[in-house]
C-alpha cells in the first residue's frame, strides 16, 4: 500500500467577507426611454444606466440610423449623449441627424478612434449615456493589433465595460455581423456585455426587426418591429395588419401562421408554389423558411399523407421578409404545400399552427391561447390545431386533428383524385 502524502497549502485570507445572499443590497437603476417605443418594449423600458448593449446587424440594415435615433431620444430626456463615430465624418452625421428630426441639443459628437481619447471625453463631458459605432473602428494603443482585430475588439470592449460600470454610464456598443451572421469580433464580447440585440431584416422589404438575444435586466427573446422610412426607424405598434396588408385571399397555397416572437403573437403569411420540374433534380427553395425543416416536412407529406411530390419544384417563402423558425410553422406550412399542389384554397379566414412529427402526427406548441386571441383580433374565425390544443376563444370555430392527413382532408384540400395527382394544377392550368 502506497500512502498519500498530504502537501501542506497556505491559505489567503479574503480582503471582503462572505455575505449571506438574502443580506445583499441591491439599487437597481431604472431604465431611461429612449422614445422609441420598440426599443423600448424590447428592452424593458429602455437604456439601464451603467449597462452595456451590444447591437449587431448587417452594414446598411439601419444600425447607425438606429442609434442616432436612440441619442436624440436620450437627450429629450435631459440625458448627456456622447457619440462616437469613427465610421462617418462629423458632417455626415449632422446630415443624417437633420433628416431624422434627430438635431437635438444634448448630444456630443466625437470621431476619434482612439480609445484613450474616448475615455478623455468621457472625464470631460460626463455623459449619461455613450454611444460607440462601431466596436471594430476603435483602437486601444496599448494592446497590438490592428483596429478591428480580435485582441482589440476584446480589449476595447471590456474597457468600455469598465468605465460604463464605474461611472454609471448607459452604454451601447455596435457591432458587424459577418457573412455567416454572427457578430464580427470574438463571441466573448456576448458574454461580456448586459444585453445583445440584433437589427435583422431584408434590405428589399422596409420591416426591420430587433431580437433580444441576452438581457441581465429582462426577459430574453423579445421583438422589437420598426419600419424604415426615409425620416428614419419608425415603430410598428400593429405588425399583424402589417404583414396582411397587401395578402391575395383568393389564391391558392397560402397559409396564415399566428406565430410567438418572444411574448409577442404575430400573424405570418406562408406561400407555396407548386410546378413541374424541367430538371432530373426538382428544386426545393425556401425564402425565410428553414429548407431542411421543409424538406422533412415534405418527406412526411409523401409518406404519410400520400402526396406525390418527387417529380415537382417546391418553392415556400414567408411573406415581409421575416424569418419563421419556430415548430409551430409546420403545420400551415405542409397545408400551404398541400394546397399548392391541388389548387384548392385553404380559406381566407382560416389559421393553422401545429409542430409536425415523422410519424405525420400534430403536436401542440406554447402559447396557443395568446396566438388565437390575436387571430380572432384581427378577423379570423377558424383555426386548426393538434387534438390536444387548449379551446379557442368565443365565436372561433377550431378544428382539431390528430394528424397530417387528417389536417389536409379536414381543411378540404384533397380529393380522391389528388393523392396521386390527377388533378394537380387545376387552378394553376386553368
């Protein structure tokens, strides 16, 4: 037997004592509006002194135009704003800031890039809140590296972290995101930071859409809609209207989602297009729409409902740009396919929402009560739903199924002739 040797460890002594977690004292600050009322619904209220958010979109999505929006409106409330800009000249900024309605007096503008001359003004001015665009054109002359690269990223922002935590300062750091559609930069500066946002959307459509990915002082997942004009971001307060306006009722392969976006319901258009393929490969395109949750889905269509859909072009697109991930999708989805391919109209008033399995069976998703309320809001009167959903509210009739097939021949979508596509595009060849 070997015995252990046990090696002496000197202990240190801690400099503060532990305390019990009920005995701490806690000064939470409250937020300060911005007077953009998705901005602020999103974040809980608005900007938390002493907090860093991190906010990250692709080059033109409307950061900078976001942000100048975000310090007049701190200014309006008596708020010392500090802009650095490293990107744009001072006279640029001035520019845009006169087409927003952003010239307001309480805003400072800095363009230098260096990050000791930042924290001058910072000594100097005082601010309550600072804004920084962006993370990747600031530099710290006392670490390597060129602006931009990881190691000054990094230093940059846990600098910037420092300061707004020892001074008090509102701070918001804006950041690239890369072609793969992460933040340029290390992804430490996520964990470094109290709240990440992101600014997404489609250039070619007007919707922009902010996501809370982290937030320290609310939930998480929430969404905030603007749409962008020529006088700048301005809030959606209804998108559900939005998103229907312009929507053709009377046009095969359509499906309406009421879709949760944080704590928000929405109501999403799905379209489908059915054709014949001209190539050995028929295409399968997805805009806005995961495409191997589409190709599963039609996988299920062909096995358990019966459709034949291997000699067709599937294309499906969620209608405004929005992208539609959650389970819920799948079921509106498939009927929206379904419908496409027979040529049979779902029904201007009707809803679907239901996750699909492999086995073709309807499974309920989160939030049903609070995605009808918001359907029957706005004019619909049916909705199909898994057999297990909780009741619909007044005056909604709900069909309930308990698989695919059922969902498809519920709806009216198929006839005895359309599972082997005998009448395929009778609208669309008509």
């Amino acid at each position: 037997m070997h015995e252990v040797a046990h090696v002496a460890t000197a202990t240190v002594a801690p400099d503060t004592e532990a305390v019990r977690l009920v005995d701490v004292v806690t000064s939470a600050a409250a937020p300060v509006a911005t007077d953009l009322s998705e901005f602020d619904r999103a974040l809980g209220g608005g900007l938390v002194p002493g907090s860093v958010t991190l906010l990250g979109g692709e080059p033109g999505i409307g950061k900078s135009t976001l942000t100048l929006q975000i310090a007049a409106g701190q200014a309006r409330r008596k708020q010392r704003v500090l802009l650095v800009g490293a990107e744009e000249s001072s006279a640029q900024v001035r520019l845009r800031a006169e087409r927003l309605g952003a010239l307001v007096d309480g805003v400072w503008l800095a363009g230098d890039a260096d990050l000791d001359v930042v924290v001058g003004h910072l000594d100097r001015l005082e601010p309550d809140v600072l804004v920084v665009d962006s993370i990747q054109t600031v530099y710290d002359p006392a670490i390597g590296g060129l602006p931009g690269s990881t190691t000054q990223v990094r230093g940059c922002a846990h600098r910037l972290v420092g300061e707004a935590r020892r001074r008090g300062t509102a701070t918001v750091l804006v950041g690239h995101v890369t072609k793969e559609g992460s933040l340029a930069g290390p992804k430490v500066l996520e964990h470094v930071v109290d709240t990440v946002v992101e600014l997404t959307g489609d250039r070619h459509h007007a919707l922009r859409l902010l996501r809370v990915a982290k937030h320290r002082f609310g939930p998480t997942d929430e969404l905030g809609l603007f749409e962008m004009a020529a006088d700048g971001m301005r809030p959606v307060d209804d998108p559900g209207r939005l998103f229907l306006a312009d929507r053709a009722t009377d046009v095969a392969g359509s499906a309406v989602l009421p879709a949760i976006e944080g704590h928000r319901p929405l109501l999403v258009e799905l379209q489908s297009l059915v054709v014949r393929s001209t190539t050995p490969n028929p295409r399968r395109s997805s805009q806005g729409v995961d495409s191997r949750r589409l190709s599963l889905l039609l996988a299920v269509l062909e096995r358990r409902v019966g459709l034949e859909l291997g000699a067709l072009d599937v294309y499906v697109t969620a209608v405004g740009g929005v992208q539609v991930t959650e389970p819920g999708a799948d079921l509106p989805l498939a009927l929206a396919v379904t419908s496409a391919l027979t040529g049979r109209r779902l029904g201007s008033e009707t809803v679907a929402c239901g996750e699909v399995g492999l086995g073709g069976e309807v499974r309920q998703v989160a939030h049903l009560e609070r995605r009808l309320v918001e359907a029957q809001r706005l004019g619909f009167t049916r909705a199909v739903l898994p057999e297990s959903g909780p009741p619909g509210p007044p005056n909604m009739e709900v069909v309930r199924v308990r698989t695919l097939a059922d969902a498809v021949e519920a709806v009216g979508l198929l006839g005895d002739a359309d599972r082997t596509g005998a009448s395929w595009g009778a609208e669309g060849d008509a």
